[in-house]
C-alpha cells in the first residue's frame, strides 16, 4: 500500500504541470485548464492529510473547494464566451484595457 | 513502495494533464482534462474517501468539464489555433516547472512526511456520516454562504450572458453600417 508522501508528490506534480501552463499558454481557456489542474492537485493534498491524520474536516473543506471550484468555472467561461463574442479572439495578450 | 494501482493512476492523471495542455485541438484538451479529473476521483477511491470521489465525478466530469466542452464549442475554432507560443517563453516555462518540482521534491523527501506520520494504512477510513454531521453542524454558516456563492455564480453568468447579447445586436448593427459604407465607398 501506499503512503502520503505519495500522492504529496503526485500533487507536487500537477501543481508544476499547472504552473508551466500558466506561464506558457497564452489561450485563456488553457490558462482555465491550468487552474483546473492546480485546483485538483490542493484537494487532492486536502484528503490525503485527511485520511493521515485522520480527520474529516480535510474532506469536508475538499468538498466545498469543489463546489467553489464549479462557481468559478462557471464566471470564468461566461467571461471568456463574452471577451470572444467582442474580441473575436482569445489570446490573453490582447486584452489590455484594464491594464493601467 | 507504491502499489500498481496507484502508479497506474498516477501516470493516467499526470499524462492527461499535460495532454490537456499541449493538445493541439482544444477539444481534445477539454477530453483529457475530463480524464485526468477522474482520475483524482480514483486518488479519493485509493484513500478511502468515496464519498468525495463521486462528488468529484458529478460536479467535474459531469457539470465542469462538460460546461468547457460547450464554450470551446462556442467559440469559432479559428481563433483557437492562432497560438502564438514564443519559443523562449516555453523553454522558461519548463524550467521553472523543473525548478518547482525539484525543489518541492527536496523539500517533502527531507521533511518527516515519510516516517512515522505518513503511514495511514493502520488507521481505520473516515465514515461519511460524520462528514455530513460536521457540514450541518460546525460548517454550517459555510454551507449557506456556499450556496449563496453558487446562487450569485449563476446569476452572475446569467447577467454575462444577457448582455452580451445586447452588445450583439449593436455589433450587428455597425457591422451593417460598415458594409453601407463599403458599398457606399465602392
């Protein structure tokens, strides 16, 4: 069987894997995935310590990062269809009107 | 060390997820991500947590992961392959991935994570009678603030979507205008 350390480093993995997207991509729905990722990589770190310790709370507080995670997801594509609908492109270089 | 199912699972999560970045089709990339969050809902399987896990299943790969395969949809894939990918930028990208990997690595190697602490086989799995008693009880303002949050997510969208409408009538508006004007000019 397994131990923590284990997935510590699996979520060690997919956090840099969604970092190096963010730093690369330049697609907003890319750089959406990229959150997705590191997003799953803390709730995954969240229910391993909780099934270390062992304590719920780990998994109660995944759950509702999850739920958080939807809402999220759900604003920040509304806002991506909206930027595409005026832009008609999607590239984060781009949009700088509220750049300073 | 590990078991086999566990490397297993870790190489589909971990594969996918650099599959949903460098797809070339975005398309492709909404599929693999779809896979790589089930398989974190099998990561929740391996440490004893069902209950998350199906919640995984229905909020990502059910509600998540098919709401970005419905936007990429919606946008013309057009603009989608005009990625322009500085060539330096990704060679900064990877070594900044390397940096953060190995010196997390380090980092978790030489901490106490692999000792004593870390063996959580002897412990009995957590019931989920007593997730459900700590969300209604001690989370509860949690609760209602959660579902409050979703409420105003989705109106939110809602709004987004609504206006973006609207711009769209006036869009198509100048963009007779301008043809008038073409035509005008030609």
């Amino acid at each position: 069987m397994s131990e923590i350390l284990d997935f510590v480093i699996v979520s060690m993995v997919l956090v840099a894997i969604g970092i190096y997207g963010l730093v690369v991509k330049r697609n907003a729905i890319r750089m959406l995935f990229s959150i997705e990722i590191i997003a799953n990589a803390a709730n995954l770190l969240l229910v391993a310590f909780s099934r270390g310790l062992p304590n719920a709370q780990g998994q109660v507080v995944a759950l509702f990062s999850i739920a958080i995670a939807a809402a999220e997801v759900a604003v920040g594509l509304a806002i991506i269809v909206v930027i595409f609908r005026a832009r008609r492109r999607l590239s984060v270089d781009d949009l700088s009107l509220m750049r300073w | 060390m590990a078991d086999p199912i566990f490397i297993a699972v870790a190489v589909l999560t971990v594969g996918t997820a650099i599959i949903a970045l460098e797809a070339r089709e975005l398309i492709y990339g909404a599929i693999s991500l779809a896979i790589s969050m089930l398989g974190i809902a099998g990561f929740f399987l391996l440490l004893d947590a069902p209950f998350v896990a199906m919640f995984q299943i229905a909020v990502y790969v059910g509600a998540i992961a098919v709401l970005i395969i419905f936007a990429v949809m919606l946008v013309r894939t057009q603009a989608l392959f005009t990625t322009k990918e500085d060539k330096k930028r990704k060679a900064a990208g990877i070594a900044l991935m390397l940096i953060i990997m190995s010196s997390l690595g380090a980092l978790f190697l030489a901490s106490g994570l692999s000792g004593q602490f870390g063996q959580f086989n002897t412990s009995p799995p957590i019931d989920f009678t007593e997730i459900g008693e700590l969300m209604l009880t001690y989370y509860a303002p949690a609760l209602i603030i959660l579902g409050l949050t979703l409420a105003g997510s989705v109106i939110a969208a809602l709004a987004l979507a609504r206006r973006e409408s609207i711009t769209g009538q006036e869009e198509g508006e100048e963009e007779e205008a301008e043809q008038q004007r073409h035509e005008r000019d030609s």
